[in-house]
C-alpha cells in the first residue's frame, strides 16, 4: 500500500527562530492526535539543523527544498544532498516550478539532483505540473508525461523510493485549485505514463501528492480521489493549525 504524505514546502519564509517556533508548534500538535498520513515539513537549508534539533522525526519528518546536482567541490553557494543527508533530513523537493522558471533547472540537472537524493537515502518530492498556457492550450498531459520521463533513466528499485508531487503552476499561490475532477484525471495520467514504463504494480506503490493552493477547506476533497496521496502544502504550511487542519483531511 502507497503511503499518504502531506508535506509543508516553507519556500524561502521565516528566519531561524520563526521556523524553531514553526516546527515545534507543528510537532507538538501532531503528538496530540492519531495523523493517518506521513508528515514533513521542508525546510530552508539554514533551518535543517536546528529545526531537527526540536522535532521528533517519528511524528514530523524533515526534508531539504532542493540540494546540488554535483557531489561536491568549487560550486559557490551550492548545497549537496550529502550535506541535506548529514543533518538528519530525510526528505528532499526537487524541481519545484519556482526553481524550474526563475533559476532555469532543466530535466538533465535533475536527473542529476534525484540520482544524488537518492545516494544519500534521501527520498526526493519530484514536483511536475503545467504552465497556464499549457492548461488552456491542451498540451498539459504531453508536459507532464516529458517532466515524469526525465526519471525513466533510473533503475525500477531507484524510481519506487520517488515521491511525485502534481503542482499545476497556475494554481501555485494563486488561490485557485485545481479541482478535484482535475487533479484526479492528471493524477490518474501520472501513474499511467509510469506504469508503462515500470508496470502497474510499481506505479500502483508511487505516492502522488497535489500541490496548489491546497488548504484545509478542500484537501478532504482532493485528498478523497483515488490517486491523490497527499499534498505539497506552500502558504498554508506557514501556520501550523492550516497545516494540520490539511492533516486532519485523512481522519
Ligand atoms: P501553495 O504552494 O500551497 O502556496 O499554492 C504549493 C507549492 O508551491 O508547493
């Protein structure tokens, strides 16, 4: 059985002592309830080692928002998944939208970044999801299937420990979801372009979060779709009672 995983994506929100604050709000509220899902919260880089310091990673899992796609040596400014590994996190978002459009990340730098998660038995969120213009112009499922396809160089043992987040980019902070309907059919679509190329049982073991303005008020909704597994949860992560409010959408 695939598991349900709701993860919090900080962005580049809260100093060090906002996020301490942050994380042991979450923790402390996840310890007072039974979550039938996975949690994590992904985490700036400067915030991976203290916030690890104040969760227990039983009830709130820890990940990095992006890592290098080198080993390590003269990349000023770069972070290895080597070093997100060495401080405890066990999670990492990789080709996020807001990293493939502002600081151009292509399908080959990540297939280099998801090979090194994984060396270090971190377990990559590998966002994908469509422009507004592809949305509306129909070629939404051919990009989305070509963003899946940059991972098929990877072993079947490799693939089975991604986790994929749908994140459409026109629902991503705009207050606009996607529907159900919606996330749902390219949900559906996700697994299908996996199945033919790893089989069915593989893609049937594949989590599938949605991410996009995904809130307390509709994740039940998307959350209850049969191949929806969860969310990449952004603004609504930032306050821990909106986060566990999402939570809550699998009890
Ligand atoms: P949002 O962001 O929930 O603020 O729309 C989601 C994401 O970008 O991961």
């Amino acid at each position: 059985m695939r598991k349900n995983i709701v993860a919090g994506n900080w962005k580049m929100n809260t100093t060090v002592q906002e996020g301490i604050s942050l994380a042991q709000e979450v923790n402390g509220l996840l310890k007072n309830m039974k979550a039938n899902c996975d949690v994590v919260i992904c985490v700036p880089f400067t915030h991976l080692v203290p916030v690890n310091g104040v969760i227990d990673q039983n009830i709130v899992g820890l990940g990095a928002e992006n890592c290098a796609d080198k080993v390590k040596g003269a990349f000023t400014g770069e972070v290895s998944a080597q070093m997100v590994a060495s401080t405890g996190a066990n999670y990492v978002i990789l080709g996020h939208s807001e990293r493939r459009q502002y600081y151009g990340e292509t399908n080959e730098t990540l297939i280099e970044k998801t090979r090194l998660a994984l060396e270090n038995n971190l377990t990559p969120i590998f966002c994908v999801g469509e422009v507004l213009e592809e949305r509306e112009n129909g070629t939404y499922n051919d990009v989305v299937k070509s963003q899946v396809e940059a991972l098929f160089s990877l072993s079947a043992e490799d693939f089975a420990k991604v986790v994929i987040a749908y994140e459409p980019v026109w629902a991503i902070g705009t207050g606009k979801t996607a529907t159900s309907d919606q996330a749902q059919d390219m949900h559906a679509h996700i697994r299908n372009v996996i199945a033919e190329k790893y089989g069915v049982e593989l893609a049937q073991e594949i989590s599938i979060l949605y991410g996009g303005s995904c809130k307390p008020s509709n994740a039940k909704e998307l959350f209850a779709k049969p191949d929806v597994d969860g969310g990449l949860i952004g603004g609504a992560a930032l306050e821990a009672a909106s986060f566990i409010g999402i939570v809550e959408a699998f009890n």
